[in-house]
C-alpha cells in the first residue's frame, strides 16, 4: 500500500527512570502475571531487601555519586492485596525497567537483554521469582551488576562456556600459561576450568578473597565493589565488552554516561540514606482524551468519514471495559470539549465517543490551536487523578502536522510532571510546518503518520481507513493496564486486489489461542460488498457461511462461527468481477489463559551510538521465550507526497549475534542497518514488516525446560545456549509501518563512521593437513554488502589489536569471497605454503571488512575479534638407517624353529616394521593384485569370449534415410529418425542378420524347424563364397574405390550404395532376404504363386484382391525362429522388401553365373506369399525399422541393417 504511511516512534528504554540530585527516581519493577501466588509474601518480602541492598552496594561502586531513591513495583492483577503488607495504589502507566518473570529469555536467574551498542541503554532486566523465594545476599550485587548494563550499556567481562568468541580461558603467550577469561585487580586462578570446562563455574572462588574489583566478573564475592577501571582493565581478555566498547574500561564506559557527564562528586561528613521508598501498584485503569483538529484540511475525499468510522470501530469494539475516554476537539483559534472523561463501562459513552464528533470538520484552513486543546485534555486528566484516582493517562492529538509554537515544549514537560504521555497520529496528510513526533518523544509516547491514498476524485482507497483502524487498535494494546493476554491478537491478514472470481486462504489457530475470535472482512461500500459468498471451514470440516453484518457500520462483514478448534482454518471469498476496491481480511484471537504462550512482536528502530546508521530492531517472542529461526521480511519504501514511490525493496532482519548490529545470537532480536544515503537520499521513509514462522522453520525453546540450562555456568555471549528446542505452529504478524524522516545531516554523520565488523572469527585446525578454516558471519556494512576483506596476522595480541597498521602482516595467499550480510563465510588458510613463517609458532589473525574495493572514508575499518592459530609441523620420517643383524650362512640350516624365530623377531625389530608400514603394503599388494585381476579379464578373457561369436573385421554401418515417397503433410507431422547400428560380422553378405546370444528354447518342435532355417541360410551362405570366389578368379568383380567392409552402406530410395556406387542383391541383400529369393524361386508353391501374381497384376485394378500384411518361408507360416541354436518363442518380423539395383542388366543371375534364370525378370507387386499373423507376438528388437507388422493394407517399409 504505497503513498499509507504509519510513523511509530517506540521509546523502548527507561524514559521515567532518571538521576535527580544523585540519585535515581521511579525504578520500575513489574512481577508478570505467570508468577504464582502462593509465595507471594515471601517473595515480596525478599525483593524489598534486595532492593534494599543494592542501592547501597550501587552507591559505594559508583563512589557516592547514584543510589536508588524510589522504586514502584507492579503486582500482577490475579494476586491478592494480602500478599503486601502496604497499601496498594493504582498504577499510572508505568513502563518496567526490571521484570520478575518465571523463566527468562536466556534461561539464567538475571540477565540483561541488550539490542543496542557499547554506552546504549538495554531492554529489559529479567529475573526469575526463584530468585526471591529464599533470602540470598549475593542478589543485590547481582541486581546491581545487570543495572549496570541496563543503565550504562556495559557489557560482562567473562566468558562463557562452548564460546568459541569470548573462551572461558584463553593463552595471550605461548610461553604463559593459559588465562582465564576476567577482569580483577588480583590474579585470577583457574581452578581446573580451563583443563576441564566440565567443572562448575563460580567466579567468586576465582578471585583473590582480598579483590575489590570487577563487580561485572565476580559480582558476587564478598569484597568486590568496584568496576574495573584503566589501572586494572585487561584490554586483550577476549571479552565481550572488551569487543562491545573498543577495550575501554567499564568505569570508563560509565562516567561517560550522560548521567554523570558534568557531574562531580561532592563528598559530605553527612550519611546517606540509601534506602529507597517503595510503592505497591496496580495497574487496572486507562484513560485516554482524543484531541483532533477540526479544520477543513482534515477533509481529504473520505477522509473524515474514515476518521469517525474508525474511532467508532475503536471505541464501542477495541476498547476493554476498563477504560475511560473523553473528546476534544481544536479550531483555528479555541478549543472545545465534546466529552467529558467517562468510563465505558456504560454502553452508551462507546456510542457517544464517535457520535459527537461532526459529520464535517470546520471551514477554516488555518492551523488549529492545538495547544489550546492540549492544555484542556491535560487539565481534564489531572482534574479526573484527583477525583477518580490515578489511571494511565493517554492523550490521542490527530491533527495534519503542527506549526511551530512555544508553548508544545512546556505543554510536553508539564504532561511528563504529571505522568500524561502523548499519542500522535498525522493524518491525513502533513500540511503544518512540523509534524506531532516531538511531542510524542518528550513524553514517553508513540507516533504515527497516516496518509491518505487517492482513488479517483472523490474516494480514497480504503487501505487509508483499514490503516488508520489498526494504528488506533496499536495504542490500544501499547497502553493497556492489565494482562496483555486479555487481549485479541492478530493472526491472519491478507489484501485481495486481484480481480479473481474465487481466492481461498488459511490460517492456523493453535492450542494456545481461540475464542473470543473473529473472522473480518473490509470492504468499502456497505451497501453493496461485491461479495458473492464467504465460507470459513473448520479443521474438522464444518462450513460456516452465515455472514453478520453486526460491523457493516464500520465496514466489516464477519462470518457468525465459533473459531475455537485447533488447526489449520480455511476460507473461501467469491467476489465479484471489476471491484474498484480492495477487500481486506483480518482474523484475530484470544489467549485462551492468562498464562498462554502467544507469540508477540514488536518493531523500533534506533542507533547503537550516537550519529551512526539506523538499526531496525524486530522482537519475537512467545511469551518471554525467545522465537528462533523466524522470518522478519522489511518492506522499505520511499513516498512522495503524490502518492508515487521513488524507492522500493525487501531485506530480512538477521540475528546473527556477530555484535554489529546484532549483539546476542538467539535472544529473539533481529536486526539490521538501514542507509538512507543508498537507499535515495533525505526524506520519508516508510518500513513495514511481516513475520512468519518461515515455512515451520521457526522454533523456541519447550515451557517446562528446568534441565535445558546450566544456571552454574554463566551467559550469555554470542549465543544463547539451548540443549532442547520445539517447533512452534504456523505463525503471521503483520506489523503497524515504521516511518522515519532521514536529514541530510544524519546521512552525512553515519557516512562518517565505521560500522561492519566482524564479531565472531572462528578458527578450526586441520592438523594432518596444515590448513585453517576461518568461519565468520558476513557483516552488514550500514545497509550494504562488504565489498572486500582483508586477513591480517602478527604474532602477539598487541600487534594484532593497537598495532594492526604497522606491525600485522597481510595473508597474500588469496582473500576470502565477500557475501551478503548474514551469510556465512570461510575462508583457508594453508600453512604448508610457507612453513617456515607459520609452522610451530602462535599466531594472532584478524580480518578487517570495507564496504568499498577501493579505501573506504570515514576513518580507519573496525578490526574483528582475534582468534589464536597454533600449527605444529608434521612429525619427521625416520632419518637413521635400518640395522640389519648379521646371521652366518653355515649355521642357519641347522637352527632349530625356535631359534628361527627369534632371528625373524630381531630382522623385525631392526627393520622397524610396525603396523604404520606394513598395513599399506599389505594393502598396496591387494589393490594391485584387484587391479591387474579387472585388467585381465575386461583385456584377454572378456574379449576372447566374444571373439566366438563376433569376427575381428571391421563394422559396417547402415544408414537409413528418411522415406523419400512419404507426402510433404507427413513429413511436417511425423518426425523421421534415421537410425545408424554397428555391428561386427563375418562376412559383409550377413549384414543385418542379428545375432542373439543366452536364448533357449524348450520345445522340440521349435528346435527342429528353425534348424532347418539355419541349415539352409548356411548352404546358401557357402554357395554365396564359392560363387564370390570364383568371380574373383575370372576378374568379374569390379573393384570400386570404397568397395571394402566396413564402408558406409546407404539405403535410400529403395538402393543401398555403398562407397559412392550402388550395389547389386549380391553385395547387399541380408543372408535372410538371399534364403528368402532362393526358396521363393525352387519352391513348386511359390512358383504358382509368382504366376498368379503375375496374372493378378495383368487383370484391371478393380478385380485385384487386396495384398495382405503377413510372411512365410518355405510356404510355411512360422511360430518360431532358431538363429545360430537360439530358439525364440515370438515370430520374428517379415523379411524386409529387397532393395532395387539398377546396375546390372535386367536378366542377371542374381545367384551366380551357374543358377537358371528366374521365370520372371520383374518381380509382381504380389511376389511374397503371405500368412496371417495375429497371433504373433512382437519383438521390437527384431523389428529394425519395420513401421508396421499387423496392418491390413500394404505398406512401404524401411529396413535397418544391422
């Protein structure tokens, strides 16, 4: 949907959490609703001591300069008052910096979900209630230790097990004994975990008892109460904020945090308190004020009616009860109230939210006074907190864009001071000077920007309102105060724009999810639909086909079905034919517990330091399990204000955990770079995204999975690590469009730093080979591909990481193959090129990425992580010679067998022969011996075989042309082969006799008559000879050139030539047509027969009798056939007719001089005596190229000699 646009500006970090006068303000920490109950006072009770704890323990590890003041925990609405000894308040909104879950995302007891880069806030802080079911001292220092990457965006200093990036354990020298991966101000010892990674891990016995230092190493021991600073730092530990910060030190990385820039400590004799006040809250109520501008430029074609129909949708059937909404709206000069704030409750505040809003807006077109309207709703929320309590309070300002003015600044820091956070929607259009967003930033909240799309005149697509409904239904869910649960998800949606008379569909409704469900079907005209017939079949194939037209007044038709089965649902919508209008269809369901596991995502974007490129970030989870494996498809498109698109494309967010822009692999976050600057320059950019479960590809890790972590082992680095995964059901988010404004400033600011490195170089060692295989993701050079690597390698860490330029040497044997982000590459390394310079010493390799063939601007390329290559040099061979021990010749006979023995033990021994020798020997002689065994029998005794049968000559080869006679029409038709067959034969009179070997046959009678035929074709063979022999005595055998066996035989034309000259019947009939000629001619039968014939074709054409298609020998019709002692059980096909020769003069003995002449010199039409074959069986291997064998009529043929 081009030229539809929805801004969403997703303010995802602590927006409420702030440093006032040293300390921090509204802590926030939310317990889910999954948390059971029954240890709720327990639990309570702890984490009020934990919380406690770590303010103070925060106060001395910052040196006074921050504690905790206050902090708001959020009880879950199925807990009872009882489990809190403190009164409880209503909740105002609050976003959570810390959550109490039941499992976290990465398995561990407390772990920090970080998406952005070194000095960036994280996401969220998970802990798991276990936690807090018993008292444990060391939670606060751990507490402390995820704030601080929460907060300041350090990372661990550690390793992590199976990490191939950041080890457990590393060796920095070859001559130094291997380190453990950690940060300390003492030594650290190992304690057998770098020898055996199976032993449990515990950072706290690592450290000196005495250390202070690092609280993001051993956070737990009791001493250690300081980040590392640079007196400290161990900047080549292979850790993963020594890759994250560039090797900074985590003090440095937090002073230089906008909470302390500027700020110096001012020590006091005075004690502190640093114990926070903490507040119970409940979040049950949300209160929303629309504020829309009532100005002729909100009347674009549909426009305003979308805007009623939507914010009617919104509030009689999105909405939950627990609700509370009032109406504003803003003219060129004042504003007005139209709705005091009343609950929904009442059935008749939902009608009267759309109702009071006018059928038209006003005249003017003069900007609307937005902040008077803005300063009335927010009197109108701090006036209803007073009287009714707090609630979440939500301001909804829609308005086409605002001019600049003074007092939006002040108006937006007063809302903060009063927890009121704004929503901004610009629609239709942006015709001000500025648009809502900032409004929306400075206070916590969201914008969107919805534009409308043209259709003709005067309609606007209804893409426009079926956009703007589900923008309205995203505050709704983004705002909401209770379990998010409670709520319907979208799960299907598809746009039909296509002028198909019928489109089917599916969806899938898991376990997880069902009724209260719907199936929705936009359309724009309510009158008439142009919809034919809807039909929703269940997994169990029950129809549903009755349509409710309950929604027809906001442009829904539904299906009345209870959509409450699991399985795969299918739809079926027969339109009519030339809609001008897309149809829309939306399924949506419910959770059907409080504690379903219902995959979610969201969708923000950001920077992961100040001024570099635009990172997308995209979270799918099923509850607070990370979802692997997903599809997140990025639709990037650049509107024009016209309607047009001048930029378009699709690219898939990865979660790669390579560190830049993905920091963890496998934590449900997908990333990736967008560059404005290649994408078309500043403006508008809009980005919708899609998630699917990638074909069933997509997977999560089980609900009840106690054994599928190693809590003794710490986490998380590159990976996540999961032992045990489950698929998940086929999935569909559609997400609401992201639309940024890019500035010719930004582009140039992120064209000027370095993004692309390589975060996770692995190296794998060929021993045997003296190879190493370098694997590592290819980065994503700020929304481009890397264009060319570069392999660097030195022989220490510090030349590899602070002497890069000057003292790493270039690999020149090749360079690795640049690929798309994401994709994985390798790239080897063959030390056996130069052992001298590689072999048996430890080497320290590097690559370097460049988004250009050419030297990249922008500074100096980021070096990747360093990984240690060691390769030893093959073992030797044996340089001494062999001794062999000296026997004497006249003693030898006369030893006994033991004594032989022995001397046979001692020539062994001197010979060294063990089983590395002699095993290939062994072998080579059996390989040999097989070989030369093959080459005997394929060479001499296979070819000795076949000399029985085949003759030594050379082949002929018989080509046979296309028929000449055949009609032009058949020739276009039917496509003609010509066939070549070679074969080996005797004598060049036996072409095309075939010879067929392993045939037998049982029947005696069968033997007997195809004996005969073989008796009789060789006679004629011998005749054939003797007569050849005596024309060569009396020199009446011309001698052509080419006339030799094995020259080309053509048969064309009813003639086979041969050499370039035609041959006669002798040279060219088959040994089978020569016995066929010679009994025709000596049999009494067909002597009568050829007599007839002759009298048949003297008779007029219409008293001929028809020709028959069949065939005898001797007069007799034949069953079987013997060939050389083979016998058949299938007739073989009819002798072939007998090719014309026109070289010899009419009367020639076609037999030799000393035969009569035959009775007729010009063979009838009828010269062969037929016999019916119905009964044969046909052989397509003795056909040759016979076209037919059964055919009544006469037809001519072509015979292949073979």
């Amino acid at each position: 949907m081009f030229g539809l646009l929805s801004f969403v500006l997703f303010i995802l970090s602590a927006a409420c959490l702030q440093l006032q006068q040293g300390a921090y303000e509204d802590l926030v920490v939310a317990i889910d609703e999954s948390v059971p109950a029954g240890d709720c006072q327990t639990i309570v009770d702890n984490l009020k001591a934990t919380l406690n704890e770590s303010s103070q323990y925060l106060y001395n590890a910052l040196d006074s300069r921050a504690y905790i003041r206050s902090v708001t925990v959020s009880l879950p609405a199925s807990w009872p008052d009882s489990c809190v000894a403190d009164p409880i308040v209503a909740g105002s909104g609050e976003q959570s910096d810390i959550s109490i879950v039941t499992r976290g995302p990465s398995g561990s007891r407390a772990w920090t979900q970080q998406s952005a880069g070194c000095g960036q806030p994280g996401d969220q802080i998970y802990i798991t209630y276990d936690s807090f079911r018993s008292a444990e001292p060391a939670m606060s220092r751990t507490l402390i230790k995820e704030f601080a990457k929460y907060r300041y965006g350090v990372f661990d200093e550690q390793g992590y097990d199976q990490d191939l990036v950041y080890p457990m354990c590393y060796r920095e020298d070859e001559s130094k004994p291997l380190l453990v991966t950690g940060c300390s101000d003492s030594v650290i010892q190992d304690n057998g975990i770098c020898t055996n990674p199976s032993m449990p891990f515990n950072a706290s016995d690592l450290v000196d008892p005495t250390s202070r230092s690092s609280i993001m190493f051993a956070a737990e021991a009791p001493l250690v109460s300081m980040f590392c600073d640079d007196g400290n730092h161990d900047r080549n530990a292979p850790t993963k904020h020594n890759f994250m910060c560039e090797r900074r030190s985590t003090l440095e990385v937090i002073l230089r945090h906008e909470d302390f820039i500027g700020n110096t400590v001012q020590h006091s004799n005075d004690i502190t308190n640093t114990t926070p006040t903490i507040v119970f809250k409940r979040q049950s109520l949300t209160r929303y004020v629309l504020v829309i501008e009532d100005t002729n430029e909100m009347m674009i074609r549909e426009s305003w009616t979308y805007l009623r129909n939507a914010i009617r949708k919104w509030a009689v059937y999105d909405l939950p009860s627990n609700t509370e909404v009032g109406l504003v709206m803003a003219n060129e000069s004042s504003a007005s109230k139209l709705l005091n704030i009343s609950s929904l409750i009442k059935s008749n505040v939902r009608d009267l939210v759309a109702s009071n809003i006018p059928y038209t807006p006003g005249d003017s077109r003069a900007a609307a006074c937005l902040q008077c309207a803005l300063q009335d709703a927010i009197e109108m929320l701090k006036e209803r907190n007073r009287t009714h309590g707090p609630a979440s309070s939500v301001i909804v300002l829609i308005a086409p864009g605002m001019e600049h003015s003074h007092q939006m600044p002040d108006l937006a820091k007063e809302a903060t001071a009063s927890r009121i956070k704004i929503a901004t929607i610009n629609y239709p259009g942006v015709f001000r000077t500025q648009m809502l967003d900032t409004v929306a930033t400075e206070t916590g909240g969201v914008a969107y920007t919805v534009l409308e799309k043209k259709y003709n005149v005067d309609t606007s697509l209804l893409s426009t309102y079926f956009q703007l409904t589900n923008v309205m239904y995203s505050i709704t869910q983004r705002f909401y105060q209770g379990n998010p649960r409670n709520l319907p998800v979208e799960i299907h949606r598809r746009e039909l724009v296509d002028d198909r008379y019928s489109v089917t569909g599916s969806f899938v409704l898991d376990k997880d999810i069902g009724e209260p469900a719907r199936f929705a079907l936009y359309t724009h005209n309510v009158d008439s639909p142009l919809i034919r017939s809807l039909t929703l079949t269940s997994p169990s194939q029950v129809h549903y086909q009755a349509k409710s037209d309950s929604l027809l007044s906001v442009k829904i038709i539904t299906i009345a079905a209870s959509i409450n089965e699991t399985g795969t649902w299918t739809y079926k919508v027969e339109r009519f034919s030339g809609n001008p209008q897309p149809h829309f269809i939306q399924v949506t369901a419910t959770p059907r517990t409080s504690s379903s596991a219902v995959v979610r995502t969201k969708f923000w974007t950001g920077r992961n330091q100040p001024g570099g490129p635009l990172v997308l970030y995209a979270e799918v989870k099923k509850n607070e399990r990370p979802v692997m494996g997903a599809k997140v498809e990025v639709t990037v498109s650049r509107p024009e204000y016209n309607g047009s698109t001048s930029h378009s494309e699709k690219f898939d967010l990865l979660d790669t955990g390579s560190g830049d822009p993905d920091v963890t692999k496998g934590d449900g976050i997908y990333t990736r770079y967008f560059s404005a600057g290649l994408a078309g320059g500043p403006g508008m950019y809009t980005f919708e995204v899609m998630v699917t479960d990638n074909g069933n590809t997509a997977y999560a890790v089980p609900e009840n999975t106690e054994d599928t972590y190693d809590f003794d082992k710490p986490c998380c680095g590159t990976f996540i690590p999961t032992s045990k995964v489950q698929p998940i059901s086929p999935f569909q988010r559609v997400l609401a469009p992201v639309t940024i404004f890019v500035t010719p400033e930004e582009i140039l600011s992120a064209s000027q730093l370095a993004v692309g490195r390589v975060g996770d170089l692995r190296a794998h060692i060929f021993v045997d080979e003296q190879k190493v295989k370098l694997t590592w993701s290819a980065p994503d050079m700020g929304g481009a591909n890397v264009a060319r690597y570069e392999v660097k390698y030195a022989n220490s860490v510090q030349n590899i990481t602070d002497n890069y330029e000057t003292n790493a040497m270039v690999w020149d044997q090749g360079t690795p193959f640049p690929q798309s982000p994401g994709s994985e590459t390798t790239f080897t390394l063959n030390f056996a090129q130069n052992p001298t310079m590689l072999l048996d010493r430890p080497l320290y390799f590097a690559v370097k990425s460049f988004s250009r063939i050419s030297q990249d601007a922008g500074g100096a390329r980021p070096i990747s992580n360093w990984v240690r290559v060691f390769v030893a040099s093959p073992p030797p061979p044996p340089t001494s010679s062999p001794i062999y021990p000296t026997m004497s010749v006249t003693s030898w006979p006369f030893n006994n067998h033991k004594s032989v023995n022995v001397e046979e033990r001692r020539i062994a021994s001197g010979l060294d022969l063990g089983l590395q020798l002699i095993l290939p020997i062994v072998f080579g002689v059996v390989f040999l011996a097989l070989i030369m065994a093959i080459y005997c029998y394929c060479c001499i005794v296979k070819p000795k075989r076949n000399g029985e049968i085949k003759s030594d000559k050379m082949s002929t080869v018989t080509i046979v042309p296309p028929n000449p006679n055949a009609t032009s029409a058949s020739a276009n038709t039917t496509p003609q082969h010509n066939n070549a067959y070679t074969t080996d034969t005797n004598d060049h009179h036996t072409v095309g006799v075939p010879i067929y070997q392993d045939q037998t046959y049982d029947d005696e009678p069968t033997k007997k008559r195809l004996s005969i035929v073989h008796q009789q074709e060789q006679q004629l063979i011998d005749e054939l000879k003797q007569q050849q022999q005596h024309l060569q005595q009396q020199g009446e055998l011309r001698q052509v050139p080419g006339n030799y066996p094995g020259a080309l035989s053509v048969i064309s034309n009813n003639t086979l030539q041969r050499g370039g000259r035609t041959l006669s019947p002798y040279e060219s009939w088959t040994a089978s047509q020569l016995l066929h000629e010679h009994e025709r001619r000596h049999s009494p039968s067909m002597m009568d027969e050829l007599m007839q014939a002759e009298h048949q074709q003297m008779l007029p054409v219409h008293q001929q009798q028809p020709q028959q298609d069949h065939i005898s020998i001797t007069g007799q019709s034949l069953d079987h056939v013997s060939v050389n002692g083979a016998h058949f059980s299938v007739l073989p096909p009819p002798v072939p007719p007998l090719p014309s020769y026109n070289g010899y003069p009419v009367n020639y003995p076609i037999y030799g001089v000393h035969q009569a002449q035959p009775i007729h010199t010009v063979p009838a039409p009828n010269m062969y005596q037929s016999v019916h074959r119905n009964d044969m069986q046909f052989n397509s291997s003795l056909q040759g190229s016979l076209s037919s064998v059964h055919s009544g009529e006469k037809k001519r043929r072509n015979v292949t000699m073979v």
